[in-house]
C-alpha cells in the first residue's frame, strides 16, 4: 500500500514539474498568437478604414448627380408642360378654322 501511495505521489510530482517545464513554451506560443492576431486585425482595421473613405466619397458622388438627375428632371417636366400646352393651342386653332 505504501508503494502504491509513493507511486501515486511521484506521478503528481511528475505531472507538476512536466507542467511548470511547458509553462514557458506556452506562455510564449500565446504571445507570438497575439502578436499575429494583433498584426491581421490592423491589416483589417485599415482596409475597412480605406473601404470607408472609398464609401464615403462615391456616397457624396451619387448625392451630387442625384440632385443634377432631379434638376435635369425638373427641366425635361417644364419643356414637356410647354409642348403640351403649345399642342393644346395649336389643336385649338385648329378647331376654330
């Protein structure tokens, strides 16, 4: 039984020291995985940066042709008012000969 309880003991101290040996190797292995992990997240952040500069500026382009397409719109509906009401006058000269 004491051989047993020595055995049992020495397996624990055996485990424990094998730990406390790999603790360096994993402690490091964590770092050099932040340290990349950090490196692709900027890498990241600074696309998404440019993507939404790039955003941004064809956001304030659509906005200007938008408001060249309304005024441009605004002219086509006025000629066309004028075109209907010249072809109302004309129709009306017609009929009255």
């Amino acid at each position: 039984m004491k051989k047993w309880l020595a055995f049992f003991i020495f397996l624990l101290s055996a485990q424990t020291a094998f730990a406390c040996l790999c603790i360096g190797e994993i402690t490091q292995s964590f770092q050099k995985y932040e340290v990349e992990l950090t490196k692709a997240l900027k890498a990241q952040q600074k696309s998404l940066k440019k993507l939404q500069m790039n955003v941004e500026d064809t956001t304030s382009k659509l906005d200007e042709q938008n408001k060249l397409l309304s005024v441009e719109n605004r002219i086509f509906k006025d000629e066309i008012l004028k075109q209907q009401k010249l072809v109302f006058e004309l129709t009306k000269k017609i009929n009255l000969r």
